[in-house]
C-alpha cells in the first residue's frame, strides 16, 4: 500500500529545501506526495511566490491562506493571527484527507502551528532541521517545540543529532541525514551568469554583493540600527549589491522599506523579492561575498566556496565553516568584515573548506526512512528517554 506524505511550505526558503525531497518521493513507488502551500506564498507583498510553485512542476497542491496581505506582520498580534488561521485551515483540510505522516521544516511561527494541528488530528510527524540553535532569533523556541511534537527526526549533522538525544527522544527515532538544500547545489545544474543578467536584469558577471538580512528576535539589536549600519558601509564600497527582502518577521518591515530606499538611491544596488530556486543559488555561487545573516550563508554556501560576512547573533550557535566571517553590527565591524572577505588572500584561506551539514545526499536518505518506517499507534506513543551521566 502507498503511504501518503504530506509536506508543508510557508515561505521560499523552506520550498527551496524541499524540493529536493519531494522529487525523490516522486521517484518512489512506495510512497505518494500531498503538498500544502501557505503563509509568505500566498502573499502579495511577499512576491506571491505561489507562482514559482506552479512553474517548478510539483502541483497538484492545496492552499491555505493567512491573510498577510491585510494583518501587520511585523506585530506580535499580526503573527499570532496568521497562526490561529493556519491552525483552523489546516484542521480543516485533515478532518477530510489525512496524510499517513507530515514532513515539516525547520523553525518558523507557521511550521509551529502547523505542528499543533497534525498532532490534533494524530498525524505523525517527521521533523528536518532539529537539535540546531540560532541565539539570535525567537526560532530557537519554535524549533525546539517543533522537536518535541515530532516522531522521527532528520537531523543535519552529528551535534544536532546529540541536542535532540538531549531533549529526551528517543534514539530510534533520531536519523543524521545531512541538509537536504546541500542537494540542491551538488545535483542541480545552476543557471549562467548570462541567464542571471537576461532574467533580472542586473550584472551578474561582474563583482557584486549578495546581501540577504533578515531582523533579530531575541536580541536588542534594533533591525533598523543593524540595516542602517550596513547601508552606511555599503554606500561607501565600490561594489554592486543586490538585495533580497526578508521575511514575514518581526521588525522585516523596517529592513524592506530601507532597502527600497537605498536601491532607489543608488543606481549599482538592485533588489529582488524571491529569487526562488535554483536562481538564488546561482546568486550566491557568482557573488564576491554573501552578506547579511541568513542561514543560507551558514549552511549551503561553504559548499558553493563563497565568502560570507555573518552580521550579528541572529545565528549565535550554529557551526560555521572556514568561509564565513563573524562580526558585530557596528559600522567599522561590518566595513573590516567585507573588506575581509573579498580579498584574495581570505579566499586562498577557506579552499577545499568541509561542509559540516552534509554531503548533498540528504533527500535519499530520507526517503529511504520514510518508506521503512514502522508507523501505527506505537509510533505515536512518544517516551521520554533518560539521560544517563
């Protein structure tokens, strides 16, 4: 019998990571693939991104919207909003087409939610990207939940495994997997820097910087402090700079609208709203140095060889590869910082750097557990295992 997994995307970074996964479902004869769109997707002012969901081929899928065009999500009272509709349409969709087991990623308000209304419903779930810690941002909370409420887990290196061993589950349900958006980049062929130019229209041949900032929300590092620091030392570089908008988190407002100024203000500084992949990759790959403080810059670009300046503490926590540079949100910091990072000598510095989130070889593996995997009412019976010292 074909078992039904069910995947769940909010935004265009945890469909990027997906993909890879959902082809190799695809490829299985012993499993079948539902797909839920919602959250950023289906917003307006978050590019719609729904559309390059349609154009990637994995349809049929159902929608659920949030409504982020009309509530405020740079507000607490916004985002809670988004998760109570989330969790009521999500019920909705389970009480009439429940999935064998749910595959949910990573660390968002809207993955959370999620969460709450399959364990509702008794759909089990397989988590990605648990045991991680980010010091500098509320996900920390969300994934930990997330790890908790979850019954098999796919972990992206050997530490994250021991974190979650840490938090009482149990070691037959902890797999080391490896980051399944390493896969992207080791079985993808990645656009040229001539396709690049013709389909953004910015130069992708020359030097540029790749910068994708997104706020923190734990620390008292005011997001508009920490992009107007930076777009102080980036006004004073002779570098083209493309930009990419943040996410739907709180204080992402501030960094948008102070982007959209600096981009008018400047014509060598051009901005999308999604590249969406394997676009982004491609962006990545040709940049001189990436910069800001996604995760992006901490997990796939060690593989990709390129230079990254990590701003901040939203990523407080994470290993970090030979290629990236660490520094704090002060002007002169941030100056050094990329000064740093496209020199020739730092490059020379990092060659042949070890990735330690994996081997790009994620998505069989998973695949693997997910056909194998004993499900049933045992399954959901979680335990709490004892850490012996």
């Amino acid at each position: 019998m074909t078992r039904q997994i069910q995947f769940l995307t909010t935004c265009r970074a945890d469909f990027s990571l997906l993909r890879p996964i959902m082809a190799a479902v695809d490829a299985s004869d012993r499993l079948a693939r539902d797909l839920v769109v919602t959250g950023m997707h289906l917003g307006r002012k978050f590019g719609h991104t729904v559309d390059e969901i349609e154009q990637s081929g994995f349809t049929p899928f159902r929608e659920i919207d949030l409504g982020m065009d009309e509530v405020d999500t740079d507000t607490p009272s916004g985002q809670v909003a988004c998760m109570a509709n989330l969790i009521t349409g999500l019920s909705k969709l389970l009480s009439s087409s429940p999935p064998d087991i749910a595959v949910l990623l990573g660390d968002r308000f809207e993955m959370h939610a999620a969460a709450l209304a399959y364990i509702s419903h008794k759909i089990p779930i397989a988590h990605i990207h648990g045991g991680e810690v980010t010091e500098g941002a509320v996900d920390d909370v969300y994934r930990h939940s997330l790890t908790k409420m979850s019954h098999i887990h796919f972990a992206a290196a050997s530490e994250f495994a021991d974190r979650i061993r840490q938090m009482g589950e149990e070691n037959w349900r902890i797999y080391v997997t490896g980051a399944p958006g390493l896969d992207n980049i080791v079985k993808s062929r990645l656009p040229s820097k001539q396709d690049m130019s013709r389909r953004y229209g910015a130069d992708f041949d020359s030097p540029y910087l790749l910068i994708t900032l997104h706020p923190e929300t734990v620390t008292n590092d005011a997001p508009g402090e920490v992009i107007s620091n930076l777009l102080q030392v980036l006004d004073g570089l002779d570098i083209a700079c493309i930009f990419t908008l943040p996410n739907a988190d709180q204080g992402g407002g501030i960094i948008r609208k102070a982007i959209e100024r600096f981009v008018c203000d400047h014509e060598r500084a051009s901005m999308v709203e999604s590249f969406g992949n394997p676009y982004y990759l491609a962006a990545m790959a040709y940049a001189s140095a990436m910069v800001g403080n996604s995760s992006s810059g901490v997990i796939e670009a060690p593989t990709l060889g390129v230079p990254v300046v990590n701003i901040g503490s939203r990523q407080d926590g994470r290993p970090m590869a030979q290629n990236i540079i660490s520094c704090a949100i002060g002007c002169d910091d941030i100056a050094k910082a990329i000064t740093r990072a496209v020199s020739a000598d730092f490059k020379s510095h990092f060659q042949g750097v070890t990735n330690p989130y994996g081997d790009g070889n994620a998505a069989a593996r998973m695949v693997e557990i997910l056909e194998g995997i004993e499900l049933g009412e045992e399954f959901l019976k979680k335990k709490w295992r004892l850490q012996v010292q």
